[in-house]
C-alpha cells in the first residue's frame, strides 16, 4: 500500500465509524505528521474522498467532511432495498445450514448489542448479517453494488439510529423470519419482499419519526 492509498484508507475509516463527523476540518499538515508523511499524498487523498463525496472544501477552512444529506439518506436507502431484495432472493438455495447456524449468531449478538445501547457494534453486525446472505449470491457484480452502496450508508447509519431506536428491535425480528424462510425452503420471490420491505420499513419509521417531531431543535430536520 502506497502512501497516498493508505492515507485515503485512514480517513476513509475514520469518516465510516464516526472519528470525523460532519463538519470536522481536515487539516492536511496535521494528518501529514500524524501518519508520518508528506502533504501531498494526504492531499491527494483528500481529492480522491472529495470525488467519491465524503469530503467538501469550503472557502476560507478548507477540506472537512461532508454533511449528512437525509434526501440522499432516502433515495440510497431506496435503492438498496432493491438491490438487496433481489441479492437475498438470489442467494435461496445457496445458503448452508451452516450459514443459516451463522446468521442467528449476528443475530443473537445484534440483540445483546441493543440491550448495551451499542449502536457500533449493532451497525457492524447488521452489515455482517447482510453479507452473510451476500455472499452466497451468485451474482458478483450485485454484491460490488451492494459494498459500494452501505460503504455509502455506513457513516450516517448511527445517526439515523438517534432518531427510530425501536427499529432495532423490529430488525432482529425480521431478520429471525427471513433465516426461517430460508430454512423453510420459501419461494424466492416471498424472500425477496420481505428483504425489500426491510429496508423500507427503516425509512418509513425515519419519516414518521420526523413527522413526530424528532427533528434538531429548532425546526430542523436535516439530519445532524
């Protein structure tokens, strides 16, 4: 790994599990001594994370992390109900017992993780949970979207999760029908709704928790 990609690595990390926030200011020479390297890998990774919009440059501050946008929230989420409805249907019959054994193990732990109010360790187990089922898809350019796509959603995921706490709960459930489905031998097609309606059901509970009033203090309800 180069100095420019690990660079890119570090921050990219540091922006997915909430080191840097929206708004935090990337001041190149400080990340360039941090990582013991010159400014202009570190600056080329700024550029490279601006291209992909995780990152901003604002006049007269600088590079600093792109805000959360909730309408791209939506329409991503949107998306990947999807892409995610088709990989999971695809994936009927290429699952093991073994993988099913699997996937109530995340689950298990995505539970105890919400009676800790672990919001980190519950994000990280959902993913692994999905990709479980992923990777039993045949179809390896749907899976690439499917990366790229939660790589995108990963860094608002536990801001979005202030807002519906409940759903947690609602998702291990559903996720408990979707491993007997599988189980059961159920049509692809009833699998591939209820992974669709899934996903949907997170931006559902996100609107009606706004149309409750759980926006930012003062009328607001772009996300924080």
């Amino acid at each position: 790994m180069n100095k420019q990609e690990r660079a890119y690595t570090v921050i990219r990390q540091r922006i997915l599990d909430g080191t840097y926030g929206p708004g935090h200011r990337l001041v190149i020479d400080a990340l360039a001594r941090e990582l013991g390297v010159s400014p202009v890998p570190v600056r080329e990774a700024i550029r490279r994370l601006e291209a992909e919009g995780w990152v901003v440059y604002r006049p007269h501050s600088g590079a600093e992390v792109a805000p959360v946008d909730a309408g791209q929230w939506e329409a991503t989420m949107s998306v990947l109900a999807l892409l995610e409805g088709y990989a999971s249907a695809q994936a009927a019959g290429h699952l093991a017992p073994a993988d099913l054994d699997r996937l109530r193990e995340i689950n298990a732990g995505m539970e105890q993780a919400l009676r800790d109010v672990d919001v980190m360790t519950f994000s990280r187990l959902n993913r692994q949970f999905h990709f479980t089922i992923y990777q039993r898809c045949p179809n390896a350019y749907l899976v690439e979207l499917l990366q790229q796509t939660w790589d995108r959603l990963d860094r608002i995921r536990s801001t979005i999760f202030r807002y519906i706490p409940h759903r947690g709960w609602e998702s291990i459930r559903e996720h408990a029908r979707l491993i007997e489905m599988y189980e059961h031998g159920e049509p692809p097609e009833t699998i591939e709704r209820l992974a669709r309606e899934h996903k949907l059901r997170t931006v559902e509970a996100y609107r009606k928790s706004l149309a409750a009033g759980a926006a930012r203090p003062g009328g607001s309800k772009a996300l924080p």
